[in-house]
C-alpha cells in the first residue's frame, strides 16, 4: 500500500493511560495521597470490583481498572512487573518524590541531574507502576543532548 492508498483515519485528539491493577480502589487513594489525584468518576460491580475509573492528575485524566483475568486483563503484580512507566512532569521534583514515597511509593532510583537537563527520579507504587517523576532545570538541544549521551557511554 502506498501512501496515496492509505486512508484518512482522523485526529487524534489525546492519548490516555489506562491501568489494569489490582485494589484499584486502593490505587485511587494512593494516587489521590502521592500525586494530588483527583477522583473523576467510578464504575463498581456490585462484588467491589471496579469496572472502570477515572482520575485527574494535574491536567492528565488517567484510567484504571482492577484486573479481569478472565478476559486477560492483568495488572503488574500478576505479570511479574511493569512494562512500562508514566512520566510526571512536575515544578518540584524533590518534594513529590518524598511526597509519593510517605504515601508508599518506593524510590527506584533518587532524584538527580540528568544530561537531558532534567532532574528525575523512578519510583514504584504499590500496585507495581512505575512512575518517572521529571523536572526541567535546563534547556538543552538535542544536539547538546546526543553529544553528551555519547559522553555517558564512553
């Protein structure tokens, strides 16, 4: 197929994280506890069970539910850990890094200066996410940015 036969598929307009975990109920208030999350809305089962949620931290909506096995829904703690990270890009990093790890996160690797012009920090919750906590220090190219990656592989 080239490109004059590819068809149009529209505008995406925004992506969104959805996370699969168990205790979700629990996960929305360590979320709400480590980042200021903010509950938008919840579909329980009567079991408990959450079916679909969503919250808001800072301008970011994220979706979660808990787990369905039964139609191969599985969160971190089922599948041996994460597959991936979402990143947080904050005004102070040091004091949401203390603020999420006094909720219960655990700090992967502290917070400090990287060569990207960042300063960051991982941490897991307690559901198995990893969450990479960012904050700008320093506007750099991204050719400043290659020549010192190249420098930190030496």
């Amino acid at each position: 197929m080239n490109e004059e036969q590819v068809p149009a598929a529209g505008t995406i307009l925004n992506a969104r994280p959805y996370l699969r975990l168990r205790r979700a109920a629990a996960a929305i208030d360590f979320y709400k506890q480590a980042f200021g999350a903010e509950e938008v809305m919840r579909l329980t089962e009567p079991g408990g069970r959450i079916g679909h949620a969503e919250i808001r931290i800072g301008p970011a909506t994220v979706f979660l539910a808990d787990e369905y096995p039964e139609y191969g829904i599985r969160g971190p703690e089922s599948l041996g850990g994460a597959t991936s990270a979402i990143q947080l890009h904050v005004d102070q990093v040091d004091a949401m890094v203390e603020r999420a790890s006094q909720a219960g996160a655990t700090i992967l690797r502290p917070a400090g200066d990287e060569f990207y012009g960042q300063r960051a920090a991982v941490l897991r919750d307690p559901f198995g996410h990893e969450w990479m906590l960012a904050q700008t220090i320093e506007e750099v190219s991204t050719e400043e940015m290659q020549r010192r990656f190249e420098e930190l592989l030496k």
